[in-house]
C-alpha cells in the first residue's frame, strides 16, 4: 500500500544533510518568490487545495495568484517553515515538534487532508530541480526525496496524533 511505504521515512544521513543545506540556502536567498512559484503550481496542478483557502479560492489565474497579497504571506510562512526544518536537521526532537505543530494546525484548524502535504513537497522537489537544475545533482535529488518522506511522515503522524477522521 502507497500509504504504508510514505509512513517510513528513510534515516538522512549526514552527508545528505549537508547537500539539502546547502541546496536550500541558495533557494531560501529567493524565498518568497520561490514559494509563490510552489503555490501557484501547486494550486494549478491540484486546484481542489485552494478550497481551504478563501481568500484566493477562486483565483483561476497564475497572474492574478501571483499578485495576492494572502498568497504571498502564505509563500513566505512555508518556506519559513521548511527553513526551520532544514537549518535543525540534525536536532530531530526540533523537526519533529516544529513538524507537529504544521500537521496539527492544519488537522484541527485548517481541515486540510493531509495527503496534500504530499502533494505540496512534490511540487516544492519539482520547482527547486527547474529553478536550481545545476544544484539538483543525482546526489542532491535523493536527499530531497528522503527530506520529502520526512516532512509527510511528521505532519501525518501528528494528523493521526490528533485523532484525524477523515
């Protein structure tokens, strides 16, 4: 079952943390502009996500997304939440709360389904390998791809935490 293999995540090693590091140090230079790009693919490749949005719900134009004001404040806390990941990722207790407190926000508050998390760190790995081909080596992919698992494995263990239903 797909579900059961994204439930385990891979140990990142140390090397590959580095390469993570330092591949997201030259996006995070580019932070919000990075992360409206994430969005608007995001939200034109999967459109139902925009539904827990309402103040761009019904945006159907990557022009007009890219001029909300809400889905800039949205770019920038994102990636601010993936920065913090990524410069404490050899203090797992810090990933694991800061990743926590995303899976539970968006389980209690936000109603979000959490395969969308899934969803979103394949958009974010797409946009970061176009946007920054000659740092997204082999070697810097496979990094990412265990950091992705890594992500969706906290964020719905604290949707299952909170005893998610949906």
């Amino acid at each position: 079952m797909e579900i059961e293999r994204w439930e385990r995540s891979e140990e990142i090693s140390d090397a590959e943390k580095k390469v993570i590091q330092e591949t997201w140090s030259r996006v995070y230079a580019n932070c919000e502009d990075v992360g409206v790009s994430i969005l608007i693919r995001f939200f034109v490749n999967f459109p139902s996500a925009k539904q827990y949005f309402s103040q761009f719900k019904n945006m159907e134009d990557p022009l007009e997304m890219e001029r909300s004001l809400q889905l800039r404040k949205h770019a920038r806390r994102v990636m601010g939440a993936i920065n913090t990941v990524v410069e404490n990722l050899n203090d797992s207790e810090k990933v694991s709360s800061v990743l926590a407190l995303v899976g539970k926000a968006h389980a209690l508050k936000h109603k979000v389904e959490p395969i969308y998390f899934k969803k979103l760190t394949g958009v974010m790995l797409e946009v970061i390998a176009e946007e920054y081909a000659n740092d997204f080596t082999p070697e810097a992919h496979g990094a990412w791809t265990k950091m992705r698992t890594l992500i969706y494995t906290h964020v719905t263990a604290a949707y299952k935490e909170v005893g998610w239903a949906q």
